[in-house]
C-alpha cells in the first residue's frame, strides 16, 4: 500500500516537473505564453517557480537562474518518493546528498555558463576586439561583476588588462569548478555511507 503511495508521489512530481519545464520554455515565445493552454499551465507552475525568485543569490544581472532551483528541488522529492518506493526506507544520509546534488546542480550551472561566456569573450576579444554590438554589452554587464571581483581578490592593488583579467577570471572558474566537482563527489559517497 505504503509503497505503491510512494511511487505515485514520486511519479506526480515527476509529471509536475514536465510542466514547469514546458512552462519555462513557452515564457519564451510570447504567442505560446499568452495562449489558453500558456494561461493555463502558468496558473499551475508560476506560484511555485515565483517563490523561488525571493532568493537574490539566484539572479546575477538580468538572467534569472531561480528555475534551475525549484526543478532541483522537485528532483529531490521524485527521487526520495522513489527511494522509498523501492526499498521501504530512507536515511538520512540519501536526503542530506539529494540536498547537496540540488545545491551543487545550481551552483555548477552557474559556473559552467560563466566558463562557457568567459571563452566567448575572449574569443571575440582576441579575434574581432573593436567590433561591438547589443549581446557584447549584455554579456559585459554579466561578466564584468564577478570579473572585477576576482581580479581584486588576487591581484590586491595591481592593474590588469581587460583580456587579463578574462583569462585570469577564466582560469579561477575553472579550478574552482573542478575542485568542487570532486568535493562534492566524495562528500556524496560519505553521505550515501551513511546507516541512518
């Protein structure tokens, strides 16, 4: 009984999950958003997506990343439904990792899409450095907060070059993302360890 409930469960919030994703991707075309099916699938899915736009850390400039924590956390609850469908219990270990995946599944997003723009940049700023457009302004007005930080933090007083400190920022991202790749892996397999 208990188990087929659990499976149930897991499966809604996997279905609810489709339609918050299918929500995000129709705010992007207008005609589809505003559309009955659009209204209507919105008056499911925006109360909870919007609840998670009060977290400030989800916004860097004008993207908002808030999405990626809410289908996160609906993740978590499919998969602990799921875990207790099919072997009756749970530790506390499994939803401490299920919490930490949620964290570091948002958290590597960010990075990688700052590592992905810092190449751009620097490829753009390499090859074609005086041609300038609208999405070069934008992706400045992205990058250049956690660029300034960075250079700050490790050069302390010195001046750098724009393109230094590109590739300065780059390689930071990318150390930091892979320390934390394998941090994060070893703290889940401690986790999963964990009898209770």
């Amino acid at each position: 009984m208990l188990q087929s409930i659990f499976y149930t469960a897991s499966s809604l919030i996997s279905m609810y999950s489709f339609v918050c994703i299918i929500r995000i991707m129709m705010s992007w075309i207008p005609n589809l958003e505003y559309s009955p099916v659009g209204r209507f699938i919105a008056g499911l899915c925006d109360p909870y997506l919007n609840w998670f736009k009060r977290f400030s850390f989800t916004r860097i400039g004008m993207v908002d990343f808030s999405p990626i924590l809410a289908l996160g956390l609906l993740s978590v609850g499919s998969m602990t439904f799921s875990t207790l469908a099919a072997t009756g219990r749970i530790t506390l270990g499994i939803v401490f990792a299920g919490i930490l995946q949620v964290v570091w599944s948002f958290f590597s997003f960010l990075l990688n899409i700052m590592i992905v723009f810092l190449i751009i940049r620097l490829i753009h700023d390499l090859v074609s450095r005086y041609s300038y457009s609208q999405f070069w302004t934008m992706l400045d007005r992205f990058l250049n907060p956690p660029i300034s930080k960075i250079t700050r933090l490790i050069m302390r007083n010195r001046t750098l070059s724009y393109r230094a400190s590109l590739i300065l920022t780059l390689l930071v991202t990318v150390a930091v993302r892979v320390g934390l790749a394998f941090g994060i892996h070893y703290a889940l397999i401690l986790l999963y360890s964990i009898p209770v």
